[in-house]
C-alpha cells in the first residue's frame, strides 16, 4: 500500500533526529544507497523548515522564489515556513528567509498525487554566490535511462535519523511510458504529470519529499511519492517539471 501520510507532523520528530514509523511522509522519504555532497555541488538546494526542523526540500528559481511539492504545504501557514539556503547542514549555515506566500498547484490532488508541484515566494531576496544558485529548470524530458540525481536531508534507513548532511544519490530517469508499464508495479498510477527515476537499492525518500530531481543540469523533478524506499520494481516518482514549467513561470511572476 502506498504511503500518504502527512508531513508536517515530521517537524517536530526532526527536532529530535528520528522519525517514527508512523509519520512516514509520502515518499517515505530518505536518500538510500547515496553519498555525502555539498551545497557549493548543488547550491540550489534548500531545507524548508518548520518550528527550525527541517522537513522538506525545494529548489531555488529566482532570488526569492523556490520551487517545492504541493503535499509539503498542506495544513501550513506561510507564517510558520522558514527557508535555509546555501549551507550543506540543514541546522545551521547560510542564510534563513521567512515566507511571504506560496501557492499549490491548482489541480494537486494528495489522493492520486497529480499536479505535485508548488512556488514559494520569499520575503527577502537571497544573494547569490558559490553556495546559493538558481537551477534551470526543464523545458523537456530527458531521454529514458539518463542520468539523475537527487539531493536531500531525508533519513537513511526506515524510522531512522535525520543527517545533518546534504546526501546525493545517483539514478537513471524512467520514462512516464516505461514507468507504467509491466516492468514496474505502478500501472495506471502514473499520469501524465509525473516522471519516474530508479536505480536498484537506491531512491530518494522522509523529509527528501519537494527537493530536486537533476538531470543535464536541469531541474527536472520534483520528489512526490512512491512505495516505500529503494523497493525493487518501485521508482520514485516524481513531479514532471517540464510538464510544469509554463506554470511556474507564471505563477513566480504572479505570486
């Protein structure tokens, strides 16, 4: 069965450094089979942050737009959310934004996780240099089995804690068409604003949920859901930005 749990209530858990196994977020979140990285390697990274927990990821746009999932976002307030960009330990470093809105996709949906995607807008600028940059993000989809990589402070194993650490882990993109055929267990799960990414005994997965899916060097996923981490026959799904991208040009010029 498919995990869709809440994920605020992981806030104050991070607090403490572990995650309790019934507060699993949707993609039950944690970079597995990765490696230490840095900021200044991924310097559009960033820790959305509740009660100074972390608990989610995002991308940096523009100079105060970031770029999140939409089941981050469900039951907060702008005023509870904080940013921390440019550090590669979540709990300190960099610089600490307060929100001024953001806005959920319209047609997000938490039961069939479509239209997973969402824009903050932040209430300082951010300045950028080697640690705090923006990502492009993708105007089309890499080719089926291109090389990925996703980012984040998700936990390491099941109910365990969460690293200080930015981790990495490397994937290969899987195609919406392949994602839901036979060769993978999701069927008609995967719609058409979703993209898939897999490698064996590696995933991104609690409190990796809204990070960044790399490929070119372009941003082109959001992290959303999945079943469990690293299952075999099981991707992680995620956002399709390119699906997106006239929208979050829009709503960043609107927001």
């Amino acid at each position: 069965m498919l995990k869709f749990v809440v994920l605020i209530s992981l806030a104050a858990c991070v607090l403490a450094g572990t995650v309790p196994e019934g507060l699993l977020p949707q993609l039950d979140g944690r970079i597995v089979g990765g490696y230490d990285t840095s900021i200044e390697a991924h310097p559009y990274q960033v820790s959305l942050q509740r009660n100074g927990a972390h608990f989610c990821g995002g991308s940096v746009y523009s100079h105060d737009i970031i770029v999140t999932a939409a089941h981050c976002l469900q039951s907060v307030s702008a005023k509870d959310l904080r940013v921390r960009v440019g550090t590669t330990y979540w709990r300190e470093g960099g610089s600490v934004h307060s929100v001024k809105s953001f806005r959920n996709h319209e047609g997000y949906n938490k039961r069939t996780m479509i239209n997973d995607i969402a824009i903050i807008r932040l209430e300082s600028s951010i300045s950028f240099d080697s640690s705090v940059r923006p990502i492009d993000i993708a105007e089309k989809n890499p080719a089926n089995d291109a090389e990925a990589i996703v980012t984040g402070w998700g936990t390491t194993k099941s109910g365990g804690s969460i690293p200080d650490h930015l981790l990495a882990v490397d994937l290969r993109i899987v195609n919406r068409e392949e994602c839901a055929s036979k060769e993978y267990k999701y069927g008609s799960q995967i719609k058409d604003t979703m993209i898939c990414a897999y490698a064996v005994h590696k995933d991104a997965c609690q409190g990796d949920s809204g990070g960044p899916l790399v490929s070119g060097g372009r941003l082109v996923g959001v992290v959303s859901w999945g079943k469990g981490c690293a299952a075999t026959g099981y991707p992680g799904v995620y956002a399709d930005v390119a699906h997106f991208h006239s929208w979050v040009e829009s709503t960043a010029r609107e927001l």
